[in-house]
C-alpha cells in the first residue's frame, strides 16, 4: 500500500478532527521516523512533547515490556507493586508530597480543577457551588467540556456549548489583570508556565513571583500545568523552576508515558491533594501497573539530569541558530530549552505550507495559528541532526 491509499483509509474511515501531514509513519527510532515508502525524516516535533526520550528509548521499551509479562492491569479496586513506588519517586523527583495518577493530559488537568474546587469548599470556606478557577487567555489544557469553556480559541470552543462555568480569564503574562480577577471565590490561579499551543510563549520575568504572591496573599492555589513544559523539555524537571517558583500544584503528562503509553499524574502538597477520598475521583486505567512502570523508568532518566542538560545545551544551539534569521525570513523566535515558536515573517510561506515544505526535505514540524511553526525535537538528537533540521527550517523560511 502506497501513502495515498493509506491517506484514503484515514479520510474514509477515521473522523476528521485532525489535519496531519501528508505523511505515513510506519517505524521509528531515536529522532528519526521512517514512511511506509521507506523515505526516513527528523522528528522536530516529538508528538507535542510526549517524546522527549526520543522513539522507542530502548530503556523505557524495556519497562514496558518486562511489565507485560507480569501484570497489566487490576484496577483501582486493588493494590499493586509499581502504584506506590511510582507515586514516591514521581513525589520526589518534582519535589511534593501526593501524587495522583490519571491517563491523559486533559484528565490531569479536570483532576487538578476538582481538587482545587473541594480545597476552596473544605478548606478556605468559599460558598458551595460559587467557587472561581482564574485562567489566562490563550491557554491550552484540553479539549474536555469543562477545559474548552476556558478556552479563548474559538475552534475549541464553538458548537460545544452549553459551558462550564466558574473561570475568569485575563491576559497572560498580565500581572496585574491577574491580581484584579483575584477574589474571596478564588479557588485557583491554573497557567502554563510557558504556553505551547500558543506559540510558544514565554511570560515576561517576574510574572510567576507576583503570581505566586497574590495566590499566597489572598490563600489561592497556584496551579502550574506543565504537560507539555515539563520533564526536561526547557533544560529544567518543571518549566517554572526558571522562575524560582514553586506551584500549589503541578499537572504533568506526555512526556510521562515515554511515547509508549498515555500516563498523566497530578502532584502537590497533602494538605491539597489529601482532600480527595474514595469514591469521589478515579479512572480505571489511572495508575495501571505498566503506565506506572514506564513512569518508574521516565522518572530515572530524568534523575540523571542527561537530558535536562542536553535540552540546555542544544536549546542554546537552537535558539541561536533560529535567531540568526529574525529579520531574513523569521520574525520572532521564543522558548526555552529545546523548543522554540518561530513566526514566519510576513510575505513568506504560510505555517501549513512551511510545514509541507519542511517535510520534502526530510524533516516534520507541525504549525500553530497561520504563520507559527513550533519546533521540540526529542532530546535524544544529535547536534548533527539539530543542524540539518535548522538547515532545512532556513531554506524553507530564508528570505535574501
């Protein structure tokens, strides 16, 4: 079968809530994927940070599979061998005291907005049924109901109503519009430390500290959303550790699952997450004994600090080779570590087309919003494979 009749397959019988790349993924390995014509690319895009340990890191791939041959799952009603050491050294890698594991991003994130909703009830007396969650314009969390009612992107949003409501929205990266929607029914301030779907926005220094002051004045939880900005991707464990600024609450994913597997996780501190108590939150598959092997395995790799390293080093490398087109071609570049968002200046090829371009070239990125390309290779890749892949960005983009 050909990439076409593949394509063909996809549009007859799949439903048509993505737009991909014309491209057929059949093998991968490391930062590099393969086609089903045998055509071989460099991942720049490592499935929107979910595969920052590269394809098939043959560390995690062996987790996962020592855990198949023992026992996949038990459900919740059940104890099992990995729950517990999992949720210690996930705990302790992030620097908290509980940790709540779930499957997907999106499942993180609903879990993280329950939590602080009963906190507000139980703990800091807010009126049953009037609590208040503030969140920036922008955002990306999901695409569950309750998620895309705060959402500001009008794909996201539109046919999906009737909403959820209790969430107030302000700029982001506005301090003090933040510090305006703050009030005696605020649950939660929940932000990205840096938004991804946006572009890549990195907020302005000091915006995290005055965040987490006013949470800290007014007895708010800080909520940090880290599933795509954490595990390594901008040279750190979690994004807001640039900051100098520890959350009430971090929501992680992607990364988690080590490419194999969806695994999400909330972590916080016990007077938080302790107000939960059975019955009142679970998932069937949260916490199953592979998903919490492959996380014992990620949480290893990043205790080593390798690769939080290479995302500085080559992030470096990254942004200033990308830097070097902002007026030839690019008009902005932003990020941190080992991702960046790169605008495309006005009068050069469109996001999709730059994109269609970049992968007839060997290489797969994906763009956001008309003329933004997001780029995050797997920090397993070579400086080598990071220069051909910028290469290819500056042919495609280069203006003179």
């Amino acid at each position: 079968m050909t990439t076409a009749d593949f394509i063909a397959l996809d549009e007859q019988w799949s439903t048509h809530n993505y737009h991909p790349l014309p491209v057929v993924i059949a093998t991968a390995e490391g930062a590099s994927v393969t086609d089903v014509e045998g055509k071989t690319y460099l991942d720049f895009l490592s499935g929107y940070s979910a595969l920052n340990f590269g394809h098939r890191h043959p560390g995690l791939i062996a987790a996962a599979i020592e855990q198949f041959g023992r026992v996949t799952l038990t459900s919740r009603a059940f104890h099992h061998d990995q729950l517990g050491l999992f949720c210690r050294e996930l705990a302790k890698l992030t620097g908290t005291e509980m940790t709540l594991p779930m499957n997907s991003g999106a499942e993180a994130v609903e879990s993280a907005v329950k939590i602080a909703r009963k906190w507000a009830y139980q703990v800091k007396g807010v009126p049953a049924g009037t609590a208040e969650i503030v969140v920036a314009g922008s955002n990306f969390h999901g695409r569950t109901t309750t998620i895309v009612s705060f959402s500001t992107d009008e794909t996201a949003r539109a046919d999906f109503g009737p909403f959820t409501p209790g969430f107030v929205t302000v700029k982001y990266g506005d301090a003090e519009a933040l510090r305006d929607a703050i009030t005696e029914r605020t649950a939660a301030v929940l932000l990205e430390p840096v938004q991804g779907e946006a572009g890549v926005i990195v907020p302005p220094t000091g915006y995290f500290a005055e965040a987490r002051r006013l949470c800290d004045e007014h007895n708010v939880l800080l909520i940090a959303d880290e599933i795509q900005s954490g595990l390594a991707r901008t040279g750190t464990v979690l994004a807001l550790d640039h900051e100098g600024v520890r959350a009430d609450v971090y929501t992680l994913g992607k990364a988690l699952g080590g490419g194999i597997m969806p695994v999400s996780a909330v972590v916080g501190g016990k007077d938080v997450l302790g107000v939960l108590r059975p019955g009142e939150h679970g998932s069937t598959f949260g916490g199953n004994p592979v998903a919490c092997a492959i996380g014992r395995a990620v949480v290893g790799l990043l205790k080593t600090g390798e690769f939080q390293e290479r995302s500085r080093e080559l992030g470096a490398h990254l942004h200033s080779r990308l830097g070097e087109l902002v007026g030839d071609g690019l008009a902005e570049v932003r990020g941190r570590g080992l991702w960046a968002g790169v605008d495309i200046a006005p009068g050069g090829p469109t996001g999709r087309e730059a994109s269609i371009a970049l992968a007839e070239r060997g290489v797969l990125c994906k763009e956001t919003h008309d003329h933004t390309l997001r780029i995050a290779p797997p920090l397993v890749i070579t400086r080598e494979e990071l220069d051909r892949g910028i290469d290819a960005i500056t042919e495609v983009v280069k203006t003179r």
